[in-house]
C-alpha cells in the first residue's frame, strides 16, 4: 500500500501499535477505529500465538459472523501457505512484519511446518461465531446441559413460524372465566387496537429471552409483581379500585373546606360556578363518587395532570382570601393520587403482559423441546447456564481447560451481555490457581493462557441483538483486574490509523462528530475524534448533494370527477432515478478510479439506506432500466413482494375456485392479463360465481378463452402436483417471461426465493398446495443474502448489512429519516424493571423515564449508524437526500449533521451533471476533495504488466500427422445436413421432439404392463410437470398411443416374441476398403421362426402415401438395420415396417427400395 505523504513518526507509532496488540506474551484490549485493520491484528495475533509452540487446537478466535470467521481462517491459511514456500530472507521479512523478537533458523523451520500442523488439527483453527462454539459444547455436553443429544439448531424463519403457532394457540384457546392468562389477554386486547396488539406479541416474543431471564431472577410471575409495584412506589395490595375507593372516602377529604369553597365559587365568575357544580356534585353524592371521579379531577387539573393556573378567579377569592389554600391543598391531592392511579394502572398493564410473556416462553420452549429443537438465543442461553450451574460446570470447565487456553474476540463491541457471560465463565478458570504456571517456550515466557478482544464503541449498531456499547469498557475492567490480580501481564491499546478511507472522507468524519448534536453516543467526554489517514496523497472527494423536494398535491381549481389518477413528484422517487443516473453516467462514461488508475467498474458502487423501502425498489427498478448491473437486495420480505403476492393468489384460486376476489386479482395479474373493461364486463351483474360466468362466457370473447383453457389446466394439475413442481410448471411454461415483461427485471429475484422457498417447505412438511399458502401466507419469510460476493455489480444494502464491508464509492441517500420510538415495552435505565404502557396518556414518571432512557439510547445508535456508514467508504462518499413533503429536514437526521459540518471545512461549487440533469434545479454541492500525490495502486492484470516467459521448443514444431481412426455412423442420422433453424421454427422442433420421444418411451413399456392398468400409468406419466403438457396436449397424446395399442392389427407387433429399443452394432466397408461402424437401436424387433420384423415408430404429423415417398433418411435408417440384421441372421426373412402413429398406419418398405438408398447413403456419405 502507497503511505506517502503520511508522516514518519505516525508509520512507526501504527506498526508498534499492531505488534504490542498482536503480542501474545501479554492479554490484550484493542479500541480500534473502522478501516484500522483489526483483522490484521487478530490474524497476527494467531500467527504470533503459533510461533510460540501454541498447539492450534488450544485458540480459540470468536467472531461475529460466519463469513468473518471464514476470511480470517483463508487469511491466516494463506499466510502459513507463503510462510511454507519462502526462503529465509523473505520469510524474515514477513515474520518480522507481526513481530518485534528476532528469528533463528529453528522457528524459521517452525514456521514453515505450520500450515501442516493446522491441517492436521481435527477440524482445523477454532475460528468461529459465538453461536457455533456454543453449539458444539451442548452437543458435547448434552446431559450437562439438559438438551436433547441429537437436537437440531432452527433458524430464525422457522422460529417465527413455531412463534406464531404458540401465540396462535393461546389467542384461540377457551379459558375459564377465573383463568389469569385468560383475563391477562382480554386486559391487553381491550386496551389497544387490533394491529397495536399484533406488534406488541411480536415484540413480546423478539424479547423473550430478557423476559424470561427477568422472570428467572425473581423465581416466580407473582414475585416479580411484587417487586415492580413496590418500584412503583405501590403496596402489594394497591390497584386502581382500591387505591380511589380509599381516596373517596369521607376521613380523606376535608369536607369542611370543601363546602366552603364552593359556596365562594358558586357566586364568582361562570368558570368558578362550573367548577363549583362538579365539586359539589362529587361530595354530596359518596355512594357514586369513584363514578363521578374524572368530573372531579377536571376542577382541579389540566388534561396533562398538571394543576390548573386559575382555581379561583380574583373576584371571587376576595371573598375568602383563605379559600385558595383549601382549593391548593385539595389539587395537590388529587394530583397525587391520580399519579398513583396511573401507576396502579401500569402495574396491571405490566402484570397481563408478564402473564401473557411467561404463558408463550413456556409453550415455545415445550414445543421446541416436543421436536428436539434450539433457537440460536438457546445456544447462548444454555450453554451460559451449563458453564453458570455449579457440580455440572466444574466437569465441563475441567474437560474444556484442557482445550482452550487462548481466546480471541472479534467485533467485541457487538458482543450481547449473555454472550459476555458465557466467555466469562470460560475465562475465570484462566485466572484461578494458575498465576504461577507460566512455561517456558523457546527462550521466552509466553502466558499459559490469555484473552485478547478487538472492537470500537463507536460502532455498536445492534442493540436489537442485545448488544450495548458500555459493555465493552465494563468488560475490559472485568478482565483486565482478574489478570492482574493474578499477575499477568496487561495491555490497552487504542488505534486511530485507518488504512481505508481517503483524507476527505475522515477529515468530515472527525468534523461531524466534533458538533455537539452529534457527539453523544459516539463520542464520550471531553474526547475528540482524530482519524489519521495511511493514505493520505490518495485521490478521494465528498459531495453533499441539495436534498431533493417532494411537490405536493396541488388543489384544482374546480372540482372534477375522479376519473383520472392524481398523482404527484416524489422525492425520494426523484432521488431514486437521479442515482441511477449518475451511476450510469460514471460506467457508460468510463469514469476513472483515480486511486488504481482504472475505470470504474459496478462492484467499486456501495448505496447504503438505513432501512428497505420504497427508495430501494425504486432505485433498483432504475438502474435496471439503465441496463446497469444491480445485486438486488440483500434482505426481503417475500410476501410483501408483488411478484409473490400474484404467485400466492394463483394458489389461493386453485384451491378455491369460487373466491371472486382472488378469482378477479389472477385475471388481471401478468399471467393472464385481462384488461380492466373485459374483467368489469365478465363480473357486473353476475349471477353466479366470478368462475362460473367465465365458464359461461368462455366463447364471447378470445381473452375469456385462453383465461379459462390456462386455469382449467393448472386446476387439473394442481391435484397431482406438489407446490414445487406446480409452480415450477406455471413459471417455465411462459409465466416467468410474462411476469417480468410486465413488473420488470427486478421480478426475478422473488421469483427464485420464491421457489427455493417452495423446496424448503417440502423437506420439513407434508408437500400439499394447502399447507404451503397456508404456511407462507401466515408468516413474513424473510430472504437473507450475501452480497459481498465479488460479482460485479452495484450494491444495495442497509448500513446493518455492510458492516464490515467497503467500497472505493459509497452513496448514501437515506439521510434525512430519523428513528421513531415506537417500542410498547419499557425497560428502566439499569434494565431491572420491566414495565407497559398500553397509551401514552397511560404513563406515570417512572414509565416517562423508561422512554426517555430508550429515546436516548436509540439516538446514540442512530448517530453510530452514521459513523459506520461513513466509514465504509474508501475513496468517494456521496451525501444526499429527499426532503419530507411539507416539512423540513429534522435538525439532528444524517443530512443536517454531514451539512453543519461540511459548511466549515468544504467548498460550495456547481455540479456539472447536476446542472445537465433535467430534473435537478439546484445544482450546488458542497465538496471536499483530495488529489492523487502518490503511485495509484495498479494490480497486474494485463498482459503487458505480466513477466514475459519464453515459449518451449516443441511449440515451433509441426504436429505429427494423426492416425487415421475408426468412423463411427448412425443409420438415424444418415443424409442429414443440418441446417441453422430459424428462430421462429426452434421452438416447434423442441415440441415435436418431445412428442416423438414420450410416445417412444410409452410404447417401449406399455406392452409390458396389465391392460388394465396402462391408462391409469399414463395419465401420471403425461402429468409429470418435466413435460409441461395442457391437459388437451394429454389427451391428444394418450389416444394416439393407445390407437396403436388397442389395434389388433398391430397385436403381433407387441407380442411376447418382440423386444423393445434393440441396439444394434455392426461394420460395414466404405467405398475405398475402410471400416465402418453402425450403430443405431431398433424401436421394435419382432422374431418368429422364418422372419425378423423391424419397426420403427414415426410421429410425423405428415404421413406418406406410399414409401417411396417416404423422407430418404428414414430409408436409409432402415437398409442400414435390414444390411447388419442379413448378415448375423442370413438363414432368415428380414422385413421392415414404419409405424406411423399419426392414423395409425403400418408401411412395408421393399428390400429393393432400401437397397438403393443404401448403397446411395455408403457412396456419398463414406468417404
């Protein structure tokens, strides 16, 4: 890598700052920035570990995904690869670039077996996710861990699934009327609307594990209770009945003063006689007072519970100064105890929840146990347990001691509290009676255990995974005192060096997150953020774009009919093709990657967003449109796809074909088509079902034909069809094409989750079209896929989904979105009280905490998120965005902080393709650019840069002549010339070839089968969904082969003396003395005792008159057979019939005839 321009002392300070966190002689915590190279320093680490005498099967490296695991396994791999084949001075070079210490020739021969003794390990480096360690300790450990031994691990669709079959059991199971769950349900659904009570189960169950572990902690439901009223400031007995029943009682209330106020009040002004009514009308009636409560409470506070200004007007009070305090002292109260009734009402709201929780953990957890099943959070959650339990852990800490001696974690920053707790149970044993045995390994005095952790707060953006970036230092003091306590050895290190970005990029990095607004959760203190740039003289630039503006709908001047859909410009629409735009312009212009000196190429092209949306589907429609290579998305919601939403209804109607709704949405849909007028004349004023009338009207109209003949097929078909095969059949026989010529490209994508979707479902359940709509109609099957793939094309991610990913562009156009808390459960800021507030108006002071906790916290994630977003961006970022129509931008989104900070240290100019684009009237950009000061990184990959290698001598030599070899000849094939078939005709040749080659394989076995049976046999061989044949295909093909079986004139032709598909091989002499081999297979050979008959069946729909006017190839064919037949059966009659199906007919060809094609065929085509 190219480091001019950056400064001597910085290179050295980076280089020793990688080798004391790459040092195993002392435990570790690295902070290191995006782009640092924490890879690197976790690959030598490895490396360094091997070269001091670790066995490899006693690391133990943990990362956060699966394709992270997998680069730093062929990292280190490769690595051990070049180590194996250096001479010594390049093998000092690339050992002392991860080390400090001196090499001998001894760890020189060390370091070249290495990559043997790694592949010798069983199972190789431990380099993992948390989850898959976790996983093969329950499944060392199944007793222990009280799992099933052969458990199975789901993924997270199939959770869901099983989730929404326990939530679905308890919504619809009958309770008693004492039943508490039963009553816990009816209290949540009679507080919250229909769809506020599905997100709240489906949020109930994506916390399960923080609820269940809340529970666990207090041992029972009822304790836990118990504890959050007294959090509340409740006694165990309080609810809201009780707690005003004993408010309006008369030893409560100062009566006295009461009276006295509304006798003052009933002569004041009419806002004083109103409040003396309800006064009044609340203490002269004590039997209805918690009746009449909220009246009460209206002379006394504002609807937001705060105490009125006003109590009593001026005028009035002159006539008691004192009045006010009596009226003040009576507010006060009833203030407070309408606070108490709200949290009353929160300790109700929060029990039915808890209820609710416990009721689907525990049948979740049953149901998983009943199908030997464990989620992923399971892994975590078990394992934890097993290493957690005393008597059972020590077995197992004992037996994994002996394995693991040296941990290495990776992303620690995304490392969740139970996944901390699991390593911390491994860890405690390194640090318990072990300080004094350290070993002695090659001269030098390498731990017998260590810890090391890589990670950066600023890049924690999964708290939905449990993950919470304070963690990350409480760990670091967690592991770093047990160390020294037992007196080994300690090291923090910080890394600010990136090897990633350009300076434009880092230098609005650190600019942005100097601002105040932006500080908070991702810069603590009186901290500042300094990214030091490796490549420094390397050509990059920032662009802040204006942001886009949504025209709103404009009013007509007069009304007219709705006749004509309203439409308005978008902004992120607008946005979406502008991207698009400038995409294309860079590749079909072949935009110059400055840094490399090569071309811009798709792949080199990053879009983040912040979440999937409409911009997405948008932006990908675009650049398809431009003929621009697009990955597509990297995570969908199936069922929220159009495509499958027309695949799920054509299901639906096959499986009930009188449901019009549906019925209708097919009609109109890609597969058929229908237009809106032909569609409104079939239904209005119908008398029967929408399938019926089409039924009825199928001969009115030509479109009402095909509709009809297609689904009366797939009706047929899909009775004895799987989901798969149905499917497969609909989209091969022209739906696909239909489909995309009409939704667009970006169709083919679902199309094939679709389908792999459809495969899945029928290894793990019973393969019926029921079942499957049923299945995937109910969930929200979500497609995941890995678009760091190295294909070449743009890439459409959210930030979520790139972490850990670069680009040399990255465009960000999800800017100006700001979270919304939307969350229904609450947590307490040290995450001990868990509470719900069905409303708003619903909350108390603890519960307004508990969402002021949460807004912050998800904040502070918010600007993380734009950090890493930043960050991945190697040599350009492209900053933009659409304005919210009739709003303006939120002062703290994307946009505004990236805006604030670009003022300062960037340069106002005009965009030239901005000004070119027509849909763009402001073209103003803010930039920042950096020119090219050193050597662009330049990969050889042309054939000039290659080292030239002289051609061997052989090459100059003439090639031996070849020896004459044996001609092999297919009488079948004899006399064809093939020609170049027009296009227009290759779909015919396709059809008519499978024709011929079904009837030849029914004949074939037909005749061998019980008469009785034969029909039956080929219903279900036409219907295999291979052939995709409508059912008249079917129908026309049965009856012409059972016109040849069923004819007695054919009767001795498929008698027990005959044999089908005969091969048949045999030498025959060409004109100049040369052997020839035939080979060819005989369709039917009949042999008696005089004479061998040969049939060969012939499908042509066109049937000679005679045989001499039959095709010379089919002659030929024959007089090849009749010649090799005469010469092994010379003491026999041979005769040889065409069999033409299409009649049927049978035609004996003459010898003669065949003779002369034959000797024509051996003079023209041996030579």
């Amino acid at each position: 890598m190219k480091t001019l321009g950056l400064e001597k002392d910085l290179l050295l300070r980076t280089e020793a700052n990688q080798k004391r966190a790459s040092n195993p002689h002392f435990s570790a915590w690295v902070s290191a920035s995006a782009g640092s190279g924490k890879t690197k320093v976790l690959t030598d680490r490895v490396l360094n570990l091997l070269l001091n005498g670790v066995e490899p099967e006693k690391i133990l490296c943990l990362t956060f995904t699966r394709a992270a695991a997998a680069e730093m396994a062929q990292r280190i791999n490769n690595e051990l690869g070049h180590w194996a084949i250096s001479d010594d001075d390049e093998l000092s070079i690339q050992l002392n670039s991860i080390s400090s210490n001196e090499f001998n020739p001894t760890q020189f021969k060390l370091a070249r077996s290495l990559l043997a003794r790694v592949l010798d390990t069983p199972g190789g480096l431990k380099i993992m996710t948390i989850h898959g360690f976790c996983q093969s300790i329950l499944q060392r450990f199944p007793i222990e861990s009280g799992v099933p031994p052969n458990f199975s691990v789901i993924d997270d669709n199939d959770s869901k699934d099983l989730l929404r079959e326990v939530l679905l059991e308890l919504m619809t199971k009958e309770y008693p009327e004492d039943s508490s769950l039963g009553l816990a349900i009816f209290f949540i659904a009679s507080r919250i609307h229909e769809v506020s009570f599905i997100n709240l189960m489906s949020e109930l169950t994506d916390n399960r594990v923080k609820i269940e572990r809340h529970i666990k902690k207090y041992s029972s439901v009822e304790t836990l209770l118990t504890e959050t009223k007294k959090t509340l400031g409740l006694n165990p007995g309080d609810t809201e009945d009780t707690i005003l029943t004993e408010a309006c009682k008369e030893k409560n209330i100062n009566r006295e003063g009461l009276i006295r106020a509304i006798s003052i009040l009933s002569v004041g002004s009419p806002n004083d006689r109103e409040r003396a009514s309800k006064i009044k009308k609340w203490i002269d009636d004590p039997e209805n007072r918690k009746q009449v409560f909220n009246d009460y409470i209206d002379a006394y506070l504002t609807q937001n519970n705060e105490i009125r200004h006003t109590l009593i007007t001026q005028g009035a009070l002159s006539e008691d100064p004192e009045i006010i305090n009596v009226l003040n002292e009576e507010a006060a109260r009833v203030q407070k105890l309408c606070k108490k009734i709200k949290s009353a009402n929160i300790a109700s709201s929060t029990s039915a929840i808890v209820r609710v929780a416990e009721a689907i953990i525990d049948s979740y957890s049953r149901n998983k146990s009943i199908r030997g099943m464990l989620d992923y959070d399971d892994l975590i959650v078990k394992t934890r347990e097993l290493l957690s339990t005393k008597g059972n852990a020590s077995w197992v800490l004992y037996k994994l001691d002996g394995g693991i001696d040296h941990i290495l974690i990776d992303e620690a920053q995304d490392t969740n509290p139970d996944q901390w707790r699991v390593i911390a149970a491994i860890t405690d044993e390194f640090f318990t009676g072990f300080s004094s045995r350290d070993e002695k390994l090659e001269n030098t005095i390498l731990p017998k255990r260590s810890i090391f952790a890589v990670g950066d707060t600023k890049q924690s953006i999964y708290s939905f995974l449990g993950a919470k970036p304070e963690a990350f230092e409480n760990m670091r003091a967690y592991f770093q005192k047990n160390a020294e306590d037992s007196k080994y050895r300690w090291d923090n290190i910080q890394i600010d060096v990136s090897f990633r970005s350009t300076s434009p990029i880092l230098k609005v990095v650190d600019e942005v997150f100097s601002q105040e607004l932006a500080r908070n959760g991702v810069v603590e203190g009186k901290t500042t953020l300094n990214h030091l740039p490796v490549r420094a003289g390397a050509s990059g630039a920032v662009e802040l774009w204006p942001l886009i503006k949504s025209e709103g709908l404009s009013s007509p001047e007069h009304w007219k009919p709705p006749l004509e859909r309203v439409s308005y410009s978008d902004g992120r629409e607008r946005l979406a093709g502008l991207v698009a735009r400038r995409i294309a312009s860079w590749l079909n212009n072949d935009e110059l990657l400055i840094s490399e000196n090569r071309p811009m190429e798709p792949s080199d092209i990053l879009v983040l967003v912040q979440r999937r949306g409409r911009f997405v589907n948008t932006l990908v429609r675009s650049l398809k449109n431009l003929g621009v290579p697009v990955a597509g998305l990297d995570r969908m919601i199936l069922t929220e796809q159009m495509v499958v939403m027309d695949l799920i209804a054509i299901g639906q109607f096959l499986l009930l074909p009188t449901d019009d709704l549906t019925l209708a949405t097919v009609l109109k849909g890609p597969l058929i088509g229908l237009k809106e007028d032909e569609l409104f004349h079939l239904a209005y004023l119908r008398k029967e079902s929408l399938w019926e009338e089409l039924k009825c009207k199928k001969n009115n109209n030509p479109s009402y034909a095909s509709a009809f003949t297609y689904l009366s097929d797939l009706l047929y078909q899909a009775n004895n069809l799987l989901p798969y095969e149905l499917y497969s059949r609909i989209l091969n026989q022209g739906g696909r094409k239909l489909i995309i010529s009409q939704l667009g490209p970006e169709a083919a994508d679902p199309i094939d989750e679709f389908l792999s979707l459809c495969l899945d479902f029928e290894k793990n359940n019973t393969p019926s079209l029921q079942s499957f709509i049923d299945w995937i109609s109910a969930g929200k099957a979500e497609v995941k896929r890995d678009l760091d793939q190295g294909n070449d094309t743009v890439r459409i991610m959210t930030v979520h989904g790139a972490k850990g990913l670069q680009a040399p562009i990255v465009i960000l156009p999800d800017t100006v979105q700001v979270p919304t808390s939307s969350s229904g459960l609450l947590w307490a800021e040290d995450d001990n009280t868990f509470l719900w507030a069905p409303k708003a108006a619903d909350r108390d002071e603890i519960s307004d905490q508990a969402v002021k906790h949460a807004k912050t916290l998800q904040s502070g994630e918010y600007r993380r998120l734009l950090y890493v977003a930043m960050t991945r961006a190697r040599d350009r970022l492209y900053v933009c965005g659409w304005e919210p129509p009739k709003r303006e931008a939120p002062r703290a989104c994307w946009y505004n902080l990236i805006f604030e900070a670009m003022k300062n240290i960037g340069k106002e100019t005009k965009s030239e393709f901005l000004q070119n684009d027509s849909e763009i009237i402001d073209s103003k950009i803010l930039q920042i650019t950096s020119s090219q000061e050193v050597k662009p990184d330049v990969s050889p990959e042309k054939l000039s840069d290659l080292v030239s290698i002289p051609l061997p001598a052989w090459s100059y030599s003439n090639p031996s002549p070849e020896t004459k070899s044996t001609q092999y000849r297919i009488p079948s094939e004899a006399g064809l010339d093939l020609p170049i078939a027009s296009p227009l005709e290759i779909e015919d040749d396709r059809n008519r070839f499978k024709r011929g080659k079904i009837i030849h394989h029914l004949l074939q076995w037909l005749p061998d089968l019980p008469v009785g049976s034969r029909i039956t046999q080929v219903e279900k061989y036409l219907s295999l969904p291979s052939f995709s044949l409508s059912v008249d295909e079917q129908s026309k093909l049965s009856g012409e082969i059972f016109s040849v079986l069923n004819n007695k004139t054919f009767s001795a032709l498929f008698s027990g003396d005959s044999l089908a598909e005969v091969p048949i091989t045999g030498n025959m002499a060409s004109p100049d003395g040369n052997k020839q081999v035939i080979t060819g297979q005989i369709d039917r050979l009949v042999i008696d005792k005089h004479v061998l008959s040969i049939i060969d069946y012939k499908t042509n729909r066109q049937v000679p008159n005679t045989p001499e006017e039959t095709d010379s190839k089919y002659l030929m064919q024959m007089g090849a057979y009749r010649k090799l037949l005469k010469n092994a059966y010379a003491e026999k009659s041979i005769k040889c019939y065409l069999l033409w199906t299409n009649g049927p007919h049978l035609m004996e060809l003459p010898d003669e005839l065949l003779d002369e094609y034959l000797e024509n065929w051996i003079a023209t085509d041996f030579e």
